[in-house]
C-alpha cells in the first residue's frame, strides 16, 4: 500500500543510543494530513474516479513529497527547482507566485 502521507518518525542510533522522534506537533500535524487525504479518496471514488486514477493521484503526491525531501519547490512558469541558497536577488524570488513555504510577505 502506498501512503501519500509521511508516517510519524522514530530514529534509534544502535552505535551511539541516540533516539530522535517527531514532537506532538509534528505528529498531530501529520494525521490531520492522513485524515485529509483519506477524505479525498473518498470524495474522488464518490465521485466515480475509477482505481487506475486513484492510483495515478497517488503517484503524483509521492512525486511531489520526493521532489519537496530533495529540497526543490515547484514554481509557476518555472518548474521544479532546487531552493538551497534561495536569495532575495534570485530570480526566484522575482516570481509574481512565490509557493508558500517561501513567501515572504
């Protein structure tokens, strides 16, 4: 089963013993997008969305969260590109639609 939401993470270091997990926020933030994104199969099957374009919605949403892990940002006219080292001056931040993990306003 492929999930388009990120499940809460538990790290353990076996050589150090050091442990990292996500806080409370973290993790209610992730179910409220699991219950979000359950609400939209739902609405899509209602909807008469056959499996094969349920699957490809998926697909997509698993393309996006790799693109966005990789540290790229999708931008209008531009496409996907890599935001390390995203300036005031690029040409980027000209964009008349910044996403909204950028904008600056």
């Amino acid at each position: 089963l492929v999930s388009a939401t990120d499940a809460p993470q538990l790290i353990i270091d076996g050589a150090t013993g050091e442990v990292t997990a996500d806080d409370a926020g973290a993790i209610q933030r992730k179910r409220e997008q699991h219950l979000k994104r359950r609400e939209l199969e739902k609405r899509w099957t209602t909807k008469g969305a056959s499996e094969e374009v349920l699957q490809k919605i998926k697909q997509a949403d698993m393309h996006r969260l790799d693109r966005k892990a990789k540290g790229q940002e999708y931008f209008y006219q531009k496409g996907w590109v890599a935001v390390n080292g995203f300036g005031k001056n690029s040409d980027i931040a000209k964009s008349p639609r910044l996403p909204l993990s950028l904008d600056r306003r």
